[in-house]
DNA sequence: GTCTATAGCTGGATAGAC
DNA sequence: GTCTATCCAGCTATAGAC
C-alpha cells in the first residue's frame, strides 16, 4: 500500500543508469523497475512518468498504452535470453558427449534465464523478478506475452531432454519440465519466503549461487524412478 | 433462507453454491473465486459486490476494506491447511518409521495444500491459486498475510526433514526446501503453460495427479549429492 | 443490517499549442 | 517530439435514510 509521491526534488530520484538515456529509453528502464517492484496493475503511468521525469503524454506517444510498453520491455529482453539459450544448447549439441548430459542440458536452459545481466547495470535481475510475476499472472493478456516468448525455446529443450533421457517417458519428462520452471521461476519471483524461513541465509536473487543448488537437484529429479501409473494418464 | 423472493434473470448470475449463503459469506465465497481467477487488483469492490448480489456498502460493513476481505478470506482457508499439515506431520512421528520417511514427510506437507478443497464445491483448488498469486506478489501486504499463514508449519517441516535427512547441511536442505516451495507454489498458481507447453496432456490443477508425478521427483531432489562449495554461502 | 447516493480521488488516455 | 490541460470512467469508501 505505498504509493510514493514524488514531489520537489524530483531528479535525485532519477537512479543514475537512467540519468543519460533519452526518454524513451528512459521510460522503458524505469518501467522494467516499477513493475518488477510493485507489479504492473500497482504502477500508475503518472507515477511511472513522474519518477522517468517524462511527461504522461510520452509514454503514450512512445509505447501507445501501458500495456504497450510492457510489451516493449518484453521484447527487448525476452530474445537475448532465448537466443542465449539456444547458443547454449547448439554448444551442448556441438560438445563431446552424444546426447548431451542432462547437466549440461538444464544449465543451458537456466543460466540465462537466472543470471542474465546480473552484472548488467540496467537490470537483469529486475527483469527476471517481472518475468516471474507475469509466469504466474492471470490475465490473459500475461499469458500471451510470456508464451511467444518462450514457448519455442522451451519445446526445443523438452525434445533435447528426451534424447538425454531416452527411458522417461514423454508424459513424465513434462510434468518434470514443469516442476524444473517452477523452480526457476518462483527463484526469479523472489517473493521473499525462504529468507523469511531462514532468517536470509538463503538468497535467490543471487543467480549463480541459485543454479550451483539447484542443477544437481533438478539433475537427481529428472533421474527420479517412474510412478506408479495413475488413473489420469 | 431468502426473504425476498429473487426476481427473474437475478438467480441466474449467482453460482449455484453461493446461492443460499447469507451475504457475508457470499462475498466471502464470490471474493475468493474473483481474486483467484483475476487477480486482487484487478476486481473492483464493485464487480465482486455486484457478481455477490450485495450492495457495495456491505462488504465494508463486514469486513472493513478490500484488504479486510482478502484478510478474512486467507484465514479461513490457511488454519485448516496449516492444521491438516500439523497433523498429517504427527501420523508420520507416531507411525513405525523412525525417523519418518522422506517421501511421508513430503506427503504431509504438500497433501493438504494441493488436494485441500478439491471435492469442496466452495473452492479449494480455487484458493490455491489465489495462494500462489499472493506467494510471488510484490506487496508488502500479501507477503505478511502469508508469512503469518505459513511460516510456522514451513520451519516444523524443515525440522522434521533434517532428521530424515541428517548427513545433508542445514543451508543446503533449505535451499531444497525452498525449490519444493517453487514446484508446489507454481502447479498452484496454475499459469497454464505447461498445459501451453504441452497441448493440454499435463494438468496441474488436478491435485493428485500432481502429487504423484511430483513425490518422486522431490524425494530424488532431496538425496541428490551435495553440489561443491561456493564462494557465496 | 441493508440500501441509495455521493463524496473525493485516481486511473489511462488524448487534444492541441508549441 | 514535448508539454499542459483536460476528459471522464473508474475506483474505494462513507453518510445517512430506512
């Protein structure tokens, strides 16, 4: 329930990364960080072009809507990642060992996603935190941004983890590879829960430390024994 | 027990398990069923009231503000859960295994909140994805109503896996805990990209059959080996 | 306890001067 | 492209009759 009222003074608010990006850039960079912060639905496009030090009209003749812009800041960081990913994956594919190792095949998929631009100043980190809300977001609206995004990337991995795991069935290797986003993506939310629990020993906002916990448990999981069938499948 | 007699069409937009709720509770009921499916931003006082057939007046009557209601809301749901985890955690201490199993204690945790409600017709599965939404959201508010709901049974938990687990470190098992956070909290949220992902075939929100699929793959998780020492913990 | 009416704001978006 | 002024639909919350 904070709503912040940016009055006199305004330009110390202005975080230095932003202070010599034209406005447009401007707008979109500070976009990227309220809505990660506070959520899209929370972040007002006055207070938005307030602490952008633009004037309301901009974002409009820029980005056409709110939802415009958020669009824009999606796909402006959503390729990189799904690029990388792919790079990886050919480099997987390219390496000595025929079919690559579930390993190397998880890292892949995750390091872009979990560390992108963690040393970039811009905000790799902020965008990880907004990509995680919207993973869970309801609208329909979230659903399609996120899965034009990455709906490929992730159907190429599931094909690959096939190969790296010729004995798993396809049906469980999904539910897998859904268990394997939820990891990811609720590390990504950082919602704050585990530090709570554990008095803020444990830190998902840190990427590499996140990927060195959890490569080996996702690697164990998907090795798992096969359940029992049930009456669902 | 209706005193007035409903007018024609009127009945019609009442679900039929809200219809002879008194008003409270309708809002209560139609209040969770809105906040989960479109997020507690998105519903106006005024959708819910009106989808409740109450006037808008009422809801502050009962229960104070929009945040009031989410508040009474969580605590009817959280305590049973919370309770039903407590309790299913005594089974395990009282039955023949000593230290309990793993895959019981994994069970005991994750049961209540993925099936609790499901052959409720007032909305157990619905209030599991209200949960999830409020798990990853970047308020201040919902993470205190949470905390508040969860944390207590959360640290039992991490206690009673240690000593099922005892040659894994303490930090290294919350770090594991918190990625059965991630698998748990997002089959809730049900974002429906796997379904995306996978035409359909996996269905997270039916909550056995996640539960069958994921005991596995969190029991292998938990005995994976422990990964190489970083600089970071 | 229930309702109507409305207060008091804030929301996204735009018109039109410059 | 930038800005001010403004529209008006929408919001939460409340006052006050019944």
């Amino acid at each position: 329930m904070s709503k912040r009222t940016p009055q006199a003074g305004e330009s110390a608010e202005l975080k230095e990364e932003t202070r010599e990006l034209k406005p447009k850039e401007r707008i979109q960079a500070v976009g990227e960080r309220m809505f990660a912060e506070e959520g899209f639905e929370a972040v007002s496009v006055r207070a938005l072009t307030s602490a952008a030090q633009v004037n309301v009209a901009s974002l409009h003749y820029h980005f056409g809507s709110k939802e415009g812009l958020l669009e824009a800041i999606f796909a402006a960081r959503a390729k990189p990642i799904a690029e990388a990913r792919l790079a990886m994956l050919r480099e997987c594919r390219a390496g000595p060992d025929r079919p690559p190792l579930l390993n190397q095949l998880l890292e892949a998929f995750l390091r872009p996603a979990l560390t992108f631009g963690e040393d970039d100043r811009f905000g790799g980190s902020v965008f990880a935190r907004l990509r995680a809300r919207l993973a869970v977001a309801p609208q329909e609206f979230s659903r399609r941004v996120l899965g034009s995004a990455f709906d490929e990337s992730s159907r190429a991995f599931i094909d690959s983890l096939t190969r790296a795991l010729p004995d798993l069935p396809r049906r469980e290797l999904e539910w897998r590879f859904h268990f394997l986003l939820g990891t990811m993506v609720y590390s990504m939310a950082d919602g704050g829960r585990i530090q709570s629990i554990t008095d803020g020993a444990c830190d998902p906002s840190d990427g590499e430390e996140t990927l060195r916990h959890l490569l080996p448990f996702l690697v164990a999981g998907f090795r798992a024994d096969i359940p029992e069938p049930g009456s669902g499948s």
